[in-house]
C-alpha cells in the first residue's frame, strides 16, 4: 500500500510538470504570435528580401506574411498590404482549387542580367527542416511574367501562392533550380528584435492617444 501511494505521488508529480511545460510552450507560441499594428516597424523590404543569382537572372523573394510585413515601415507595409488585397480574389480562386485554406505568399521578382535572359516561374521553392514547400500557382503582377524571357535589366514579378504557410520564424532555404539561399537563418534575431520595438512603438501611440481624450 505504501509503495502504492509513492507511486500515485509521483506520477502525480510527473503530471503537473508535464502540464507545466506545455503551457510554457503555448505561452511561448503565443509570443510569438503576437503582432503589432502595420505601420508600426522601421524596416526595409530589402530587410526581408532573399535573393539567388544565376548566370542570366537575379531572383527576389519577399515573404507576405503579416508577422513580417507588419514590421516595414508604414508606406512599405500600405504597399505590399495594398498589392496583396488587389489580387485577394486570384490568390483566393487559386487556393480553393486546390483544397488549401491558409496558403503561404511571396513577392517573387526576376530581373534580367543579359539581354533575353530566360526564367521558369516553376523552378521556386521552399525548404524547411529537409521538407519541400511548393508553390500552387502565381498571380502576375503588370506585363512581361507570362513571356518567361526578360532583357538586361527588365523584370517580371508575381504573387506566389504555396502549399503552406511560409515559415519565417524559423529558418527556411530558398531554392531556385540549384541556387540557393539560406540566408533567412541570419535574419530571425533581426526580425525579433524590431517585433519588440513595434510593439513598444504601438503601445506608446495608444497611450498618447488616450491621453488626449
């Protein structure tokens, strides 16, 4: 009976630590979560472009994921915000043909490096912890995309609609035929640090404006 009751002590130990540590980690992914406001952040477009190089194309990556654009600053966050809603319904009709309900975006851009340089829209994708991320269509974005041939310094972009959500809280590669960038990994610390500023940033914005009621 005594080792009976040690051992329902124990698991009854065992079990609150459990229960401890899951809610730490739900805690935790709702930090994560946690978004400030658009307009909020200081930075760049270029603070969260990935680029890959071949002989006869450069290739621009910008994730439109709310956890990242919501750091731009207020008319790159109104810009790409804008582009995204003007094109809700192909993204939309390209996600319901495909069964998918929270589908991952992108701005991907192609510019030309040499005169009729050539480039398949096709050859993008994603890596996340050895997994494949692909896309499930585009949406162009103003003339050129459907030529798939550029000249020097032209240039063709589109609305990438994946499978699954980007994951840009973790680290990702980008994949363009055998190029690739995994320089994603480097911008993390970058992203959690102005997260914490914008934050900060909107929470004095509301305290002034209550202030002036």
């Amino acid at each position: 009976m005594r080792h009976r009751s040690r051992l329902f002590a124990l698991s009854a130990v065992l079990i609150a630590v459990l229960a401890c540590h899951a809610r730490a980690q739900a805690g935790g992914q709702a930090a994560v979560e946690a978004l400030p406001p658009g307009g909020y952040g200081s930075l760049k477009q270029d603070d969260l472009a990935l680029r890959v190089r071949t002989a006869e194309l450069d290739v621009r990556f910008v994730p439109l994921d709310l956890r990242v654009t919501s750091l731009l600053g207020r008319d790159s966050y109104q810009s790409l915000h804008s582009l995204v809603q003007s094109r809700r319904q192909a993204i939309d009709s390209l996600s319901r043909a495909a069964g998918i309900g929270h589908p991952g975006l992108a701005l991907v851009t192609f510019y030309g490096r040499v005169a009729r340089a050539r480039f398949d829209p096709q050859l993008v994708s994603l890596q996340v912890r050895g997994h494949p991320i692909f896309p499930l269509g585009m949406v162009p974005i103003g003339p050129g995309f459907s030529n798939r041939e550029l000249g020097v310094r032209g240039q063709a972009r589109a609305i990438y609609v994946f499978e699954e959500i980007v994951p840009v809280i973790e680290p990702f590669t980008l994949s363009y035929g055998t190029q690739l960038s995994a320089a994603w990994e480097s911008r993390i610390q970058l992203l959690s640090r102005e997260r914490g500023r914008a934050v900060r940033r909107a929470q004095a914005a509301d305290t002034t404006t209550a202030g002036e009621r």
